[in-house]
C-alpha cells in the first residue's frame, strides 16, 4: 500500500462540454503521498489545436500554446503518471469527463473504471465542511490555503493537495483511506515510463523572462539582396502585421521567414525598420503637432520593431526629414469592407456585428479567399477561421482594433 500515491489532477479547458469539441488545454497532475505530503508537480499545456474558449477565465493566449505538445503528444506520460494511482480532484466529474474523452481520441488505452476509485475533494466538502460554498476557493480558505494563480492548473491541482491533506488530518477514521487504497490497487494499467520525454510547456508568468525578440531569429550574416523590391515586399508585410499595433506570434514568424527568403539580413531589417519609424514620425507631425495618443503610438510601434528609444524622443521632439519612398502597401478598411469575427469577445459577437453594420461594413459568418480583414479575440487564435485567413493571406487583428479603428465614436 504504501507504493500507491493519490495523483491530483486539475484541467483548464477551451469550454464546458467533454463530449462535444471543447478540449483540454492545460493540466497539472500532483503526487500526494499517503501521509499527505507533495512528492512532485508535474504541468504542462496543452495545444487543443482549436480556438481557447473563454480566455478571460483560464488566462492561457494562443502564444503560449503554439509550441505545446498536444494531448496525444503526452497521452502516454499521463497515463504512466496516473496508473495504479488514486485520482482525485475538486470536481472529479469535470476532470474525468475531458481525460477519458482525450485519451479516446489519443487512443490510448485504460480501464474504464479508473475514476470510479477516485476522491472528488469537492464531494467531501459536505463531510468535512458542511455548510461551506463548495468551490475551490472557498474549500481552501477555510484551511488558510492559498492559490497564487487560480484557474492556473498546476496551483489549482496543488491546493487541492493541501485541501486533501486537510481533510486526512480532520478524518478520525484511517480506515476510510485505507479501503480507497485497496480498491486502487488493480488498476495499475501501464508501469513502464514512456521511453521518450515530451518537453512540457508552461504558461507565461508576468515575472518570466521575456522572449527572444524576433529581429534575433533573422539571419545575421548573409550576402544582402540590396533590391528595392525586397525592402517594399517585407515593408508591405509589416504594414499589415502592424495594422492592430500587436506582432502576434504568427505574424513575427512571417516577418521572419520573409526576410531570409528575401535575403534582407539582420542590420538591413533594423535599418528598414529604422526608416519605418521615420515615416510614422513625418505622418504624426503632418498637421504640425504630435497629440499624446500618437506618442503612444509611435512608442508603442517603436517597441514593437526595437527601434532605440533615443531616436523616438528624438522624433518626437524635432520632425525628422525623410526620403520619398515607393508607395506602401498597407491595406485600407473602411465602410463597404467585409469582416469576420473570431473568439470570445468583450462583448457578444452578435452585438459586436451589429455595430460593424450600423458603420457600413460587411459582416461575414465564414472566411472565403474574397474576406478584407478577419477580427479575432486573440491575434494568435487557432479557430478554423483563423487558420484558413492565414492561409489566404487575409490580415487578422485583436478586438482594439475594431474600437481603435473601425468604430472609432463608438463609446465602450
């Protein structure tokens, strides 16, 4: 008995519904020993290869679950961790629901039965604090237990530890763990540690550090095109990545990709980017003034493209002169253009639609090659309209856009 370990288990997932398309998007299994004690924390995200649902709620971007494994990428590891193991988690019901429909489509194997041995910490809140909100928080408030990150899986699996640990202390009755060992016992399925490791992804922190600015991933030394049209082509693409004032991940991975495939190297690309900001600049000052809000524009652009701080307090303070260049080709969307809309929005879809038409545009249910300008709710969204929009070529942008831009004397 005492080789067998409770495995806690928390899921942040893109919705409600296991049976249907939502999916998992983050789990964290701890391992609780019999005595109570956290012997390891294991977490990762998860890439549901679909839009995330309710970003609001669970904190995860795309950005972070772009290079995560998929379920079936780790489907093996969380099944070794979990066999012959007691499940538990605060909500049992939920938890099991999306696992065994994961596994189902990862087709990996386990005994039906699994979860039927499990301990559902909310379910025992009754026994042990009746009269209590049955929630996670408030379980573990009345134990002092805190949760530095909630709805962050891997702080909510471990409370949920320390809220099981609780009630064992609370049990006069040591029997009662002792039988829900013993029913555990037979369902060790697998023993053998999967032979290759998945490299696990955690969801960015606040006080993590910052990732590597895309000007680092292009080439740094290679023999320059020197070819205006090049220099057009890759500024035509910033233009439209810059449309919404965000790089999202996909967007700094084309710039990237385009200029090695142009040959336009490292020095080259901070030199165009330099002159960008040239051109933002002269735009800002046209009417002969720079207003706070295109301040914060143009810095916020110049952190975007790493343009030295220096020479935007420069612009800013005396118009700079700059060269004729070769028109742009930043896309224009006005009344008559046609917009789709994408993810979980400040405000329902439906309503957001019924703004963009009371503007003049063209609201599309689908992407079709003939699409302006897709509005996402995550620049980085992997919804099926998303995907498809990239492929076309067709610009995605965040929500701000729309009150930024497009329904500007909307008041929100």
């Amino acid at each position: 008995m005492s080789q067998v370990n409770y495995s806690v288990i928390d899921t942040e997932t893109t919705g409600l519904w296991s049976t249907g398309h939502d999916r998992v998007a983050e789990i964290a299994i701890v391992t609780l020993s019999p005595e109570g004690e956290v012997i390891e924390r294991w977490e990762t995200l998860i890439n549901p290869q679909r839009d995330l649902g309710k970003q609001s709620l669970h904190g995860i971007r795309a950005a972070d679950v772009l290079s995560a494994p998929t379920f079936k990428d780790v489907a093996d590891e969380i099944a070794w961790r979990l066999s012959g193991t007691v499940p538990v988690a605060h909500n049992l019901r939920f938890d099991a629901g999306f696992l065994t429909a994961e596994w189902h489509r990862a087709g990996t194997q386990f005994p039906l039965e699994f979860f039927e041995y499990g301990l559902c910490t909310m379910q025992e809140a009754s026994v042990y604090l009746p009269g209590n909100n049955r929630n996670l928080a408030d379980c573990c408030a009345a134990f002092d237990i805190t949760i530095p990150h909630a709805h962050s899986a891997g702080d909510d699996a471990e409370a949920t530890a320390q809220l099981l640990a609780a009630y064992m202390r609370t049990e006069t009755n040591a029997e009662k763990w002792t039988r829900i060992f013993e029913a555990s016992q037979s369902l060790q399925w697998t023993v053998t540690e999967p032979a290759a490791r998945t490299i696990c992804r955690l969801r960015s922190r606040s006080d993590a550090p910052q990732e590597t600015h895309f000007l680092e991933r292009i080439v740094q030394h290679i023999p320059e095109a020197g070819e205006t049209a090049a220099e057009i082509d890759y500024l035509g693409l910033l233009d439209r990545a810059l449309l919404d004032r965000h790089l999202s991940l996909h967007e700094q991975d084309a710039l990237v990709a385009l200029a090695n495939e142009l040959g336009l190297g490292r020095s080259r690309v901070v030199t165009l980017h330099d002159s960008y900001m040239d051109q933002l600049l002269a735009a800002a000052w046209d009417d002969g003034v720079i207003t706070d809000s295109e301040e914060e524009d143009l810095r916020a652009v110049g952190q975007l493209l790493s343009v030295s701080r220096e020479k935007i307090d420069s612009g800013i303070t005396t118009r700079p002169v700059v060269q004729e260049t070769s028109p742009s080709s930043k896309p224009s969307f006005g009344p008559g253009s046609s917009i789709c809309l994408t993810g979980d929005m400040s405000k329902p879809r439906p309503q957001i639609a019924e703004e963009l038409v009371e503007a003049g545009f063209v609201v599309k249910s689908g992407v079709s090659k003939k699409l302006d300008l897709l509005v996402a709710a995550d620049p980085d969204s992997l919804s099926g309209k998303a995907r498809k929009a990239r492929d076309y070529g067709i610009p995605v942008v965040g929500e701000e856009y729309v009150w930024s831009h497009l329904l500007t004397r909307v008041n929100v």
